[in-house]
C-alpha cells in the first residue's frame, strides 16, 4: 500500500471520497480522502495518466468533474484504488501528491444551484405529528402516499467547520395575544443525509425509480439547523421558512453511491401500496451507522443521538422520481436533504426536539449540565459510517459551532 490507512478509518481503499480542499501553497482544487491524507488530484494529472480535460480537477468545487459522468468518475475511482494498492504504480516515491488532511482547509464539495428537504423518516414525522397535531392521528393523510418535501434554500449551505449565529425573528410565546421580536430560544439540529444530483435533466423529464441511482453522484452528512419556535409561528399555511433558511451545514467529503453499494439493504414496508410511479425493485436503502455530539464551549462532548440511514421509509430513488414526475428539471450539484433520520429507540431521535419531547426532558451531558436545545458556544458534530466485515466506508464529519445572535 502506498499510503499506511489506519485500521478503522473512515476513508478506506474501499470508499475514496471527491472533495475540495486547498493548502498555503496549492489553490482550491479536486482531492479523494486517503487514511490521514488527501491525494492531490490536480498534482496526480501533471503525470498525464488521466483521459479527460484535467483542468477541471484545479476548480474550486467539483460540478465540471462530476458532468463528465459515471463512467468517467468511477473509473478515476477504480484507477485510484488500484494506484494505491500497487506499490510500482504511478503514485509510488511521490510524497508530494499527498497532503495530510490536518493541513489542509477544506471547501464546499460543489456549487449547489437548488436544494430540496424530504421529510421521509416515519418515525420522526410521527413524532413531530404527536407532540403538534392529534397523536392517534399523528401522520397526516398525504404522508405515506408521497415523499413530502419543500424547496429550501441553497445559499446558506455551509461547509462543515464553518460557524453559525444564532437566527433571530418572529415567535409567539405561550400564552401571548401578539408575536415578539428576538433571538430563538429553541435552535435545534436535525440529523439528515444529502445526496448530489450527478446529472441534469431537461424541463418536462422525469426520472424513474429504475434510473434515479444514475443521477445521484454520491452523499454527504447533513444539519438541517432549525429554529423551531419560529417554525411553529411561521409555518402554517405554506411550510418553513425563516425557521430553516439561516443555515445548513455538510460534511465535506462526497462518498459515492459506488463505495456505498455493499451496504445496500431493505427498506421499510410500505403500507398502503405506492403509486406505479413510486414502485422500486432491489434493495435502495443503506445502512449507514449515524451519531450526534454536542460539545459546550469549555466541555467534553456527549453522543444524544445513535441513528441509522436504513430506517428512511422513502428512498432516494423515490425522492428523485418524485421530485421530476412532474417534469422538474434538475440540474448536476442540486442538492436532495432526508429529512430528520430517527429510529424507534427514544436514543436515536435524529432533534433535539424529539430528544427533549418538545422542550419537556432535559439531555445531561458528560459535563453536568443539560440541554433541550442547543446554547450559544455549543458545538455539533455529527458523523457516520457504514461497516460490513472488513469494508468501512465512512463520512467523517460535519461539525459547527453555534455563535451567539448578531446585534
């Protein structure tokens, strides 16, 4: 091997991760996690051993690379893989193609034109529905016939790493006859995996279920940030707004859908039968172990949440098929968030929310102190991996400290 990976890394020979990252010395530019390092794509193609435009691998997201297609893209992949494990190949004697990740900053993966959140963990939708609406009538009619989603918005997407201030506006107090002005009192995590659009489409295309895995390139870690007493104010009648608009962050490294193929699994039943549309064959869910820390300012961190991707009850292919049945256009870096990923178990509730049941149970942490949501100074880190026998493949970690409100 060329390069020594530690035995439970996230970013084995089996996953090789598409990035963007940049050092003192080298500009943005295309990198696959390796163990502890980065290999410098853009330095691997001055070896003329790529046969495509190299120069997209010096731009600072990964869109160009992408559009060139899975063909393409996963034999880069493959070549990587198999450099690596030769010890006469192409990367051998040449410690200047690799960078160690703790040198390196690291960037928003690809330019995101648009984004959309699902809300397809049953779990979490049915929990949300008894602590808001009718608890024997905790899902509401539409829920199980279509993968509920809104349009958010794709300008506050941040890197992992990259702060946040506590979102200010509107909410009414308990009680109160008029809404007041100020800093949210209920901000909140939301654990979510994003999957990135591989291709576009045309206006008036649809994907189906049996093509969509082509037009998803590969997923990252996602916090959908929530400010959930503005949410309940705001929502009603046309869904969040301000509540989710101010910020959500990704893990910086892409996994593709190719690494994640061996842990691939059956879904949920789905009761009633879908529409022909929304019909899948195979295995389209993924286990993927999930985990949320929260760390106070002067504190240890404290794992709330153990969550896994396998309990969405719609899948991706769904999502994507829904999404353009209508003829929605998508376009190559349009990103497609879960929704909340919560398992039956009260430790795998994927919000503070549901941790806390809307604000009546406090969560210790390791420290002493305790949360129903999350204070200013405090730090979320969420991470996830997927484990088969001797095969990991792992996301590393989104992670965001939480600055306080903005005068």
């Amino acid at each position: 091997m060329i390069i020594e990976i530690p035995k439970n890394s996230d970013f084995s020979i089996h996953n090789i991760p598409f990035g963007i990252f940049s050092t003192q010395d080298r500009s943005p530019r295309v990198g696959v996690a390796v163990g502890e390092y980065i290999l410098d794509l853009a330095a691997v193609a001055e070896l003329d051993v790529f046969d495509f435009n190299t120069a997209l691998l010096e731009k600072d997201t990964l869109n160009d690379f992408i559009s060139l297609g899975k063909e393409i893209t996963a034999r880069v992949r493959k070549k990587i893989q198999y450099w690596l494990k030769d010890d006469n190949s192409v990367l051998a004697g040449k410690p200047e193609l690799f960078v160690k990740q703790s040198d390196a900053q690291m960037h928003m993966p690809v330019a995101v034109g648009d984004y959309t959140d699902f809300y397809s963990s049953l779990e979490h939708a049915t929990n949300v529905g008894k602590m808001f609406r009718d608890p024997e009538n905790a899902l509401l009619p539409n829920w199980k016939h279509i993968p509920v989603g809104y349009h958010g918005r794709a300008s506050s997407i941040i890197v992992s790493g990259q702060p946040i201030h506590r979102p200010k506006g509107q909410t009414m107090p308990n009680g109160a006859e008029s809404p007041v002005f100020g800093p949210t009192k209920r901000l909140d995590f939301e654990l979510e995996m994003g999957f990135i659009c591989g291709k576009d489409t045309q206006l008036g295309e649809s994907v189906s279920t049996k093509d969509a895995e082509d037009y998803i390139f590969g997923l990252v870690l996602f916090n959908d940030w929530s400010a959930r007493d503005i949410q309940k104010w705001e929502y009603v009648p046309l869904g969040p707004f301000l509540a989710k608009n101010f910020a959500s962050s990704i893990s910086p490294w892409v996994v593709t859908l190719e690494a994640l193929e061996p842990f691939k699994i059956k879904g949920p039943e789905q009761e009633p039968e879908v529409l022909p549309y929304l019909k899948y064959e195979g295995e389209k869910n993924y286990d993927i172990s999930l985990e949320v820390e929260i760390k106070p300012e002067q504190g240890e961190e404290t794992s709330v949440c153990f969550s896994n991707f396998k309990h969405m009850y719609w899948n991706m292919t769904q999502q994507l098929a829904h999404h353009t049945v209508n003829g929605c256009n998508i376009n190559i870096g349009d990103m497609m968030a879960s929704g909340t990923i919560s398992g039956k178990e009260e430790n795998s509730f994927g919000s503070m929310l549901e941790l806390s049941w809307g604000g009546t149970k406090s969560i210790k942490l390791k420290d002493g102190s305790e949360r129903k949501f999350i204070e200013d100074g405090d730090t979320v880190t969420m991470k996830g991996y997927a484990q088969k026998d001797d095969i990991r493949v792992g996301f590393g970690e989104v992670t965001t400290k939480v600055l306080p409100a903005k005068e």
